[in-house]
C-alpha cells in the first residue's frame, strides 16, 4: 500500500489555526494511525504520502442522471443541464465531476460550488499541502463486502453529524435531528430497489442507542421491513472514514478546472501572453543567433584560407596543410632550434632593438630575416651616426654588424645592414 493521509476538512472552513484530525496509513500501518494538530504539522507529515481530502457532505450534492452513453467530454457538457432541476444554485456557479455509470445505466455526479472547492484548494495551497484526491466524505463511509454491498445501506453517526451511503457513489449528509424525516424521503426515493438493512456505526459515546431519534429510525425501517444493525464504534469517525475510502470508488472532485492540469492552466492564463512574447523573443533570438553562427563560420572559414595562404608562402617546400596553425608554430619551433649558434628573428629584435630605439633620429623601413640573417632598411641623421649606431650592436648586443649599403639623399642617410649572430665587428 502506498503512503496514504487521509485529511477530513471541517464543516466550518480551512485556516491556519483549525484544531484538524488526520490519518496515515502505509504498509506497516494499514488501518492507519490518527494524529490531532494544525494544518502546518500534517504538511509536515504528508511528504511522500499520496494525499486524499475528504470535504464536508453537506457542501457535496450526489445525484445521478439518465444520460445515453456518450464519452467523458460530451457527458461533461451534458450533465449541468440534466441536473440542473435539483440545484438550488446557477450552473454557472457549480462544478460538475464525474462518477461511474451504474448498472441501471445512471451516469453518478458529484456537484460542489466552485467558491468552495476554489477555497478549499487555496487553503491547501497555501499551507503548502496539494490534494491528489478530493471527495465528498460520504463516500469514504465503511461500506459492506462489494458481493452484497447493493443490498445495504451505511449511517455513520458522530455526535450530531450524519453520513449516508446508500450506493458506491452515492448517498448524503444530513443532521440527527432530521435523520427519520430524510431516512424516509431516501426510501421513498429507492422505490423498489430498497436495502434489506441498514448498518449504523455509532461514533464517540452511545448516548443514540435508546433516545427518541434511535426509536424514530428503527420505526421508519421496520415499517419499510428493513433490518436496523447498530454498531457502537470505540475508534474516531476519522478513522472509520479513513478505512472506507477505496479510490475506486470515489468521485475525485478534482477534474475538469481543478484537475492539476487545468489549475495550471489556470495559473498560467494571466501570463499566456507575456509567455507568447517570451516565445516570439526567443524564435527572434535564436533565429539571430543563427545568422550570426553561419557568418562566424563564413568568416572562420577565409581566415583559415588567409592562414593557409600564409603558411605555404612561408614554407613553400610544404606539401600537404592539415592544420596551418600547428604546422607553423612546429616550422617556426624548428627554425629557432636549428644549427647551434643561430639566431631567430625575435632574438635579434631582442638584442638589437633597445640599441635602435635609442638611436635618434632612426626611422626604420623594413625587416627581412633569412637564415641567421636580418636585414634591416633605415633612415638615419648621418653617416657618423650610422658608424656609431653599427658600433653599438657590436658591442653592446654582441651582434655582427655589416653596412650593405650608406647613400645620402636630401640631408639623411638612407642604409640597409644586415645582423648576423654571435660578437665581433
């Protein structure tokens, strides 16, 4: 048996402060311990349980109608029009959830006004508790075996409540006061198909047992020639109910708008259209996203036609490029590492560039570096400072200095030299 807590809600409305009564039942347990508290400590309790609700009687009406056989959506639009000359409220106003069809072909319906079944739902909600099923007490009322249930009828009696059950999905809540009065109008209703008893359990002390209303219920079904059984029951009506209530046998009032879908439906209708915009922003989005993707891979793709154009250009002996980039880096590693004492390109930059940049008056044109060798093509003031300038790389950055060429053209000197590695003039 799945965790059960079975939470009977009062007559008189939900909150925060209500002293409540609830039962757990499990495998260990499956007649079910009771637990007295506020709403708060039964939340606590219910983590895991499947949770089943049981709202007063007396706000549940139980009616059947002769409906033909239709499926479930057409008998939901029809059924409000075939009950609606026994209820005291607009259709409008009332929430239809149905039942079983019976074996006379009676469609069973449970109504409850949609003020009631929203607050009792809010309640819930707010204390932090969602019902998996919610019905009528009524139909959690201890019921005889199910091969001769159609032969009894069930009172349960606890103080001044009262709980009939006369089918599966059927029967009403009425107060001691009135039980003969409307014992009798339910057998006048029977017709033909009267019980042949009628099981009361009495909850709570037996102070029924010998009053005028147990001498009125006796007289009404002997006079009808039904069997009375009196059952004094020493557990809590709670319990009793708790143990009555079969799921297969119950109208869940939770269908329709206050299924769990359609109160989320109903959650989400303010936002529907903030969720449209949502939907539309982010089509918007990931459509951009898209075009945006397809002119990064564009792009990714010439440039590595430009890294591969570059990469055969500086190695031309290359055959096959599979990927440009660490082919280069590898060609440039080796380069750097061939032939002992051979210097790369940024190692004379390295050495030769803070000797350069404190040269005045020098204006550099090019570099080409080949083979340990880096040309460079400059502009200087004059020929004394060029000797001075190829001095300096000599001595202070242990470069061998050549001048290639030294011509003079409107007051500067234009020269190409060529570095090589290692000291020297």
């Amino acid at each position: 048996m799945r965790k059960q807590l079975i939470l009977p809600l009062p007559a008189d409305g939900l909150n925060e402060t209500n002293e409540l009564c609830w039962v757990l039942r499990d495998d260990e347990c499956p007649a079910g311990n009771l637990f007295h508290g506020v709403l708060a400590e039964a939340v606590k309790q219910a983590a895991g349980a499947r949770v089943v609700v049981l709202v007063p009687g007396e706000d549940v009406l139980l009616a059947s109608a002769e409906l033909p056989g239709l499926n479930r959506q057409r008998l939901a639009r029809a059924v409000p029009f075939a009950l609606e000359e026994q209820l005291a409220s607009d259709v409008e106003d009332m929430h239809f959830a149905l039942g079983s069809r019976s074996d006379d072909g009676r469609i069973h319906n449970a109504v409850v006004a949609r003020g009631k079944i929203a607050a009792w739902l809010e309640s819930l909600r707010a204390a932090g508790l969602q019902a998996d099923v919610m019905l009528s007490e009524v139909l959690a009322v201890p019921r005889e075996a199910a091969n001769d249930a159609g032969r009894h009828w069930s009172l349960l009696i606890d103080g001044l409540r009262c709980l009939l059950r006369t089918d599966s999905q059927h029967g009403l809540a009425l107060d001691l006061n009135n039980l003969p009065v409307i014992l009798q109008a339910a057998l006048d209703e029977a017709g033909d198909s009267l019980p042949a008893s009628l099981d009361v359990k009495i909850c709570g002390d037996d102070t029924f047992s010998g009053s005028d209303d147990d001498r009125q219920l006796i007289r009404v079904c002997e006079e009808a020639g039904i069997d009375v059984v009196l059952q004094p029951q020493e557990e809590d009506g709670a319990l009793l109910l708790a143990r009555g209530f079969d799921e297969k046998e119950a109208i869940n009032l939770l269908q329709g708008d206050y299924s769990r879908r359609g109160q989320l439906e109903k959650l989400l209708r303010p936002w529907r259209p903030a969720i449209l915009l949502l939907g539309l922003w982010l089509v918007v989005l990931l459509g951009a996203m898209g075009l945006e993707y397809s002119r990064l891979s564009q792009q990714d793709a010439e440039i590595r036609e430009q890294i591969t154009a570059l990469y055969r250009e500086a190695f031309p002996e290359a055959r096959k490029v599979v990927d440009p980039r660490v082919q280069m880096e590898r060609g440039l590693a080796k380069l750097r590492g061939s032939g002992g004492g051979q210097t790369d390109l940024l190692g004379f930059i390295g050495k030769a560039g803070p000797v350069l940049k404190a040269t005045p008056g020098l204006k550099l044109r090019s570099l080409r570096y080949k083979e340990n060798r880096l040309d460079i093509d400059l502009e200087i003031n004059s020929l004394q400072t060029l000797d001075k300038l190829k001095q300096r790389l000599a001595d202070e950055a242990g470069l061998t200095v050549e001048i290639v060429s030294a011509s003079s053209r409107d007051g500067k000197v234009e020269s190409r030299i060529a570095l090589h590695g290692g000291g020297g003039v």
